[in-house]
C-alpha cells in the first residue's frame, strides 16, 4: 500500500505516456487518492482527464516528491518545470532510460535527493521488474520511498552504484524483447514441423508464460528445473543438444547479446 507520507507530499507525475500510466495506474491501485498527484502531460487522454488527478493545476509546495516519466530526448525540456523543487527535501525519481544522475541533478542543484529507476516493459500488467540507483544525496529514506513508489508496478532490486545500470537495462530493460523473439522463433518452429499458425503461437505463448511463473513460484534454480523436464534420451534431451552445445549454443549467444545492449547503453549515456 502508499503511505501517508506519499499522500502527504502529494506526487508531481512529469509525463505520462505508456510507463507515466502505469505508474499511475499501479500508485491509484494501492490506495492512493487521485487527488494526491498533478501530472504535467500536454496531451492527456480521456482515461488520463477522467482518473481524479490535478490537470492544469498549481503544483504542489516542498516536500512533494518529482517523478520524471517523459522520454531521454524530452528530459532537457521537461526539467525546468520542476527545478524550483530542488535543494531541499524533494525527491527527484526517474525512469529515463540512458539519463545519467548527473544529468538530472543539473537542474534541481546540488544536493537535492535524486534516484534512477529502470523499470521494464511488464510494469504495464503489473509484472514488472526495476533496478533503482540513488545520488549522494539521496539516503536510505529516499530509496525506501522510490522503492514503494516502482513497487506498484512490481519487483524492485537496488543498485550498489549507476554503472551496474547499463547491464540492468540489457537484461531487464531489453529482456522482454528478447523473450518475445524467442516465443517468436518457438512458435514458427512448431508451424514448420506441422501445427497450425494460431495453435503453434498459442503453444509458445502458454509454454514461455508459465516456465516463467514456475521459475519465480518454484524457489529451484533455472538448472534445477531444466534438468527436471529433461529424460535420458528423451526429446528435450535431444533438443537441447541443438540449443546447449559450445560457443554456438544459446548461452555465449545471450552473452554476447547482453554484452551488446549493455555497450549501446554506456554509449547513448555518455552522449
């Protein structure tokens, strides 16, 4: 649930596009009155104009809390609105991929609190995953606080320092689309050995949804529970020969995938 103290600084929501959105959505889901948070948005749609929260509104004295959820190109531009808050108690949070806490303290100043949240793709239903990394000047309460605000889209892990950031955003960040190409490739391989196009897709869905699930339900290893469905001279046996072997199997190619997000990530921070 949010606390009282979130109610009681009142949240000022910079953007909200896809991730603003459920960010809200998931803060309104855990007993936040809409009342409580002014969004900055020059495009609202209905949902966003029906949902309860201050459009259009004055914002809201120190110590509110600044959630900056417009896009990297957007953010030069989208910073100046809220500087005014900075040099106190305000706590600037982010999820701008790729900009830096540097970056974003710029603006406020010196000294005012700012953590970088990378959250990813599943935080729309809910099911995602976010890595927060906090400045110097953010201490534990301000990292408890990014924390319970990233919650309401899902599971948080916490950063020893930002450089850790560009791998969190190749793992996590790209992750989902690399899942989704694999139930791509599944499914077209289930067509080309015979099943229908819908009944192959719907296979690989279900299949890749649900080993998911048991991975975060079962408290075994991924290991563990490959070796679970696997048979001595069964067919996954057989299948994972092809998936496994060497420097042409899956594993050196998702190293050397990560390895590529994760350098195109330090590029796009360093500009």
């Amino acid at each position: 649930m949010i606390s009282e103290d979130v109610a009681r600084r009142g949240i000022v929501l910079v953007g909200c596009g896809r991730m603003g959105t459920a960010l809200l959505r998931g803060w309104i889901g855990a007993g936040l009155a809409p009342g409580h948070v002014w969004v900055l948005e020059p495009k609202p749609g209905d949902w966003l104009r029906n949902s309860g929260v201050r459009l259009g509104e004055s914002l809201p004295g120190s110590p509110a809390i600044i959630v900056l959820a417009v896009k990297p190109q957007l953010m030069a531009a989208a910073l100046p609105s809220v500087a005014g808050f900075g040099g106190g108690p305000t706590l600037y949070l982010s999820i701008a991929a790729g900009t830096t806490l540097s970056a974003i303290e710029a603006a406020p100043g010196t000294g005012t609190p700012v953590v970088r949240a990378m959250p990813n793709t599943p935080a729309a239903i809910g099911q995602g995953i976010s890595a927060i990394v906090g400045n110097v000047a953010a201490g534990p309460e301000h990292l408890d606080l990014a924390e319970t605000l990233m919650r309401a889209v899902g599971g948080v892990v916490r950063l020893d320092e930002e450089g850790q950031m560009d791998a969190v955003t190749a793992v996590s960040g790209s992750g989902p689309a690399y899942v989704f190409h694999l139930i791509e490739t599944l499914a077209a391989a289930g067509e080309a050995e015979g099943l229908p196009a819908e009944m192959a897709l719907a296979l690989a869905r279900a299949t890749v949804a649900g080993a998911g699930a048991l991975a975060m339900e079962g408290g075994e290893s991924p290991a563990r529970l490959r070796e679970a469905v696997t048979s001595p001279n069964g067919t996954t046996e057989a299948g994972l020969e092809v998936l496994m072997p060497g420097e042409g199997g899956l594993g050196p190619l998702m190293r050397r995938t990560v390895a590529a997000a994760a350098a195109r990530s330090r590029e796009l921070a360093s500009g």
